[in-house]
C-alpha cells in the first residue's frame, strides 16, 4: 500500500445487500477511507449507523469512489452514472449482466477518465497469489489438469422476495468467481460444456451441475457444483472468507501437472514422483492469511490515486463474464 500521508478517500457504496454491508463496514474501518454513506431504496436494509441515501442522485456529499454493490443487472448503469460524476468505481463482480453492458461501462470509464476496478476479490487472497506464482514458476511442470468443487446448500429465504427468485443462478452468483480463479491461475478460456440440473428445488432455475472447460495453454478443468448440497468443499469453506458461510479448511480444488500436483487452500504441494510406481511427496507451503475485501480496498485507494494499475479491469473481468455466460448457456 502507498504512503499517503493524511489524504483520505471519500468513499460511497451503492447496494445495502449481504456484500455491500461487508464492503461499508470494510470502508469505516479503513485508515485511508470515509463512509460517505449507503445507497439503498429499501428501509429494511438501513439498518447500521451510516448515512443512507434512497437514490445515487441524492448524494450530495463529496465523493471520490462509488462501490457498486448492487444486482448485477444495474451494475453497468450504475457504474456509468458514478463515473458522470467523476467517482472512481470499483464494481462488483460479474462486472455486468450482458458483454454489451460491459462494453458500454468500459467506454464511459475511458471517456470520464476515472478510476476503476472489479470485485474479483478472490484474487488478493495471499494463498491465491502464491498458486500463481507457483503454477507459473514450474512448480508441477507444466499443468494438466484443474479439478474444483463448490457445494453449499443456500437457505431458502436467501431466495425468497428478491431478485434471485428467478435469476438466482448459482453460476452468476458463485461460479463466476471460480472461473476468474481458473482464468487468473490457467489463462484464457477456449471452450466450454456443462450439464446443468434443478432436482432439488425445482424453481426453473440451474442449481447444481458439471462444467468442463479448456485453457489456450492445453489445460482441461472440470467444476462441479451445487447450492443444494450442504459440504465441506466450496472456496467460502476452505478459506474461511464469508462471515456468512461455515468454515471447513476443507481443500477444493487440485492442479495436476506433469512435475506433480497442488492442492488448494491448504496449498499442498505433491512432488517427487516420475511416474505411477513412486509416491509423490507432499509439502505444505506456508502463506500468510490476509482479509480479501481489505486488501481489495487497499487496491481501490491506490488506483484511485494513480498509483497502482486495476489488478482486473473491465475489460480483463469481460472475459471472465463472456465464460460465465457461455457456461450458463452449456447448462440450459
């Protein structure tokens, strides 16, 4: 994080939901940042000690940075009206709903010439950069394959009275985190199956399923999922990220390459073997824990002073979104 001195940063989040409260207390606790306040229409979400707003447009405080937390459905026109007004933003992932939407939000940043980022706050988790660093630096070889699983069972009031009564997809929702992990670890996306079902709750809507996807580099991945199932495997479980979700240390996802393998959180490292008649020796590489939506928010500070490229920008969060909806696709 850069040496700012006394500046502080002004900071307004859009979206009084489950993340956009973590993201508010996030940003009042932080040493660089004021809350200006949370915008939210519904009194049942005005719950802490901030100031709330019924609409962006009433703001009428100073703002340097909008967080946009809202339905991924209003991200775009949200994110495009912040940036009007000349506010940073760091928006919520997926970065949109549709790639136009994307589109439209990228060319309005580069117009108003503001700050911005994307929630993919998955990456700032120290274990996840170590993974990186490891699978580029040739720690298992050259990779192979990608396995992940993403099980919890969603209660039913998280579907109840709200947007996600039809469009609750656990793809957008969750899923889309794990494939910008697979693009941030692996590289780009060059296909992508799946097999989508809904035997559980039956509401019209994917619930559980398998997704194979390829990478330009060779390597093939596999996901299974479900919001139907409680686990111990998921990425909110084995890191112990979401206040809101029980934590396992459980791994859920494994990286084979042709020097070995890696598992992950634990960050497992399996080596030593040349082929099927060795054992591999495991090793575990230590990292140190950091809070995501914190270091994220470091981040924001720092592009919005100029000082750091986005770790994901729009365009690069595009990509991830185009996959999802491909995946989403497969699935139906």
């Amino acid at each position: 994080m850069a040496n700012r001195g006394g500046d502080v940063k002004r900071i307004l989040v859009v979206g009084g939901g489950l993340i956009g409260v973590r993201h508010a207390r996030a940003v009042a606790a932080h040493p660089h940042c004021v809350l200006v306040g949370v915008v939210d229409p519904d009194p049942a979400r005005q719950t802490e000690s901030y100031a709330y707003y019924s609409d962006m447009a009433d703001v009428d405080e100073a703002v340097d940075g909008a967080i946009i937390a809202t339905p991924t459905g209003l991200h775009s026109a949200h994110g495009i009206y912040a940036a009007k007004r000349g506010w940073s933003v760091l928006i919520e992932k997926p970065v949109a709903g549709m790639l136009a939407d994307a589109d439209a939000l990228a060319d309005v940043i580069a117009q108003t010439g503001v700050g911005s980022l994307v929630g993919h706050h998955r990456r700032y988790h120290a274990s996840v950069q170590k993974l990186r660093a490891m699978i580029a630096g040739g720690a298992i070889g050259r990779p192979v394959t990608s396995t992940m699983i993403w099980a919890v069972r969603k209660p039913d009031d998280y579907f109840e009275g709200n947007w996600r009564t039809q469009g609750g997809s656990p793809v957008m929702i969750n899923l889309v985190h794990d494939i910008d992990l697979l693009r941030f670890v692996l590289g780009d996306v060059t296909a992508v199956a799946g097999i989508g079902a809904q035997p559980v709750r039956q509401a019209g809507r994917i619930e559980s399923g398998a997704v194979a996807l390829s990478f330009a580099s060779g390597v093939t991945a596999a996901i299974s999922f479900a919001d139907t199932a409680p686990s111990p495997w998921g990425f909110e479980a084995g890191t112990a990220e979401n206040p809101n979700i029980a934590s396992t240390r459980q791994d859920m996802w494994w990286i084979t390459g042709t020097g070995g393998g890696v598992s992950f959180p634990s960050l497992t490292h399996w080596s030593g073997a040349a082929d099927w008649s060795q054992a591999p020796v495991a090793e575990r590489i230590p990292v140190p824990e950091v809070v995501p939506l914190d270091a994220q928010l470091d981040h924001f500070v720092d592009v919005m002073e100029g000082n750091a490229a986005p770790m994901i920008d729009v365009a690069d969060a595009r990509k991830t979104l185009d996959t999802a909806l491909k995946v989403e696709a497969a699935l139906a």
